[in-house]
C-alpha cells in the first residue's frame, strides 16, 4: 500500500502541474478544472493509501523480496453463476439514459435498478440457497 499510495501522491503533483501549465499555455478553463479534478482526486486515494499503510505496517507487496504466497488467499466470497450483475447494469443504463433523455425514464431506471440491486443483494436468501 506504501508504494500505490507514493504513486498516486506523484500522480496528483502531476496533475496539478499539467492542468497550471494546461491553463497559463490554453486559457481554457474545462480542461484546467479536469487536470485540478483528477489531482485532487489522486490526492484523496494517495492519503488514503499512505494513512492506511502507516496503520497496517509493511504488506507483501510492500517488500521486494515477497512471493505470491505471501498474500492473503482470503478474498471473500463471490458468486460464480450470479445473473443479477446483468439486470443491474441494464437498469443503470436505463437511469443513465433517462437522465439524457426523460424523466420518467429517470424514474423507470431508478424503480428497476432498485429491484435488481434488492434482487443481487438477497439471491443467497432465498430459493436452493435459503439456509433456514
């Protein structure tokens, strides 16, 4: 975590010196605010990183000489046959478009995504998966 978060801290410095020189060489102001955006946003997850770092120690990918099987093998669980991800992502779109587009699409989208992201929430609880 030290060294991802040293190189999101030299990310956000670059970033903030190419949107300066972006807006003393163009004089255009979106693109100077999207270079500052972007180097404020490496310099949430640097500190982020580098606070966390101090707190957890020395990872293994913190140490030059570490192997793979140094690394925790505990990722959690994630469902290997789930369809819900496929729903979620439509009805974003459909919320996405509907923000371009309608507001009833708006209200479509967001009465869908909140279905799907109930329905992946809950998909252990229920069905061959109910364990009470």
């Amino acid at each position: 975590m030290k060294i991802t978060g040293m190189f999101f801290a030299f990310s956000a410095a670059l970033f903030y010196t190419l949107g300066t020189i972006y807006h003393f060489v163009s004089h255009e102001i979106v693109g100077t605010t999207a270079l500052l955006l972007t180097g404020g946003l490496a310099t949430i997850v640097g500190f982020y990183m580098i606070f966390t770092a101090k707190r957890l120690g020395d990872l293994p990918e913190d140490q030059a000489l570490a192997d793979v099987h140094h690394a925790d093998t505990e990722y959690g669980f994630f469902s290997p046959h789930s369809w819900w991800p496929l729903p979620v992502a439509a009805s974003a779109a459909v919320l996405c478009l509907g923000i371009v587009f309608a507001a009833w699409l708006v209200v479509l989208g967001f009465g869908l995504l909140m279905v799907s992201v109930t329905g992946w929430l809950f998909e252990y609880y229920r069905g061959d998966h109910l364990t009470w």
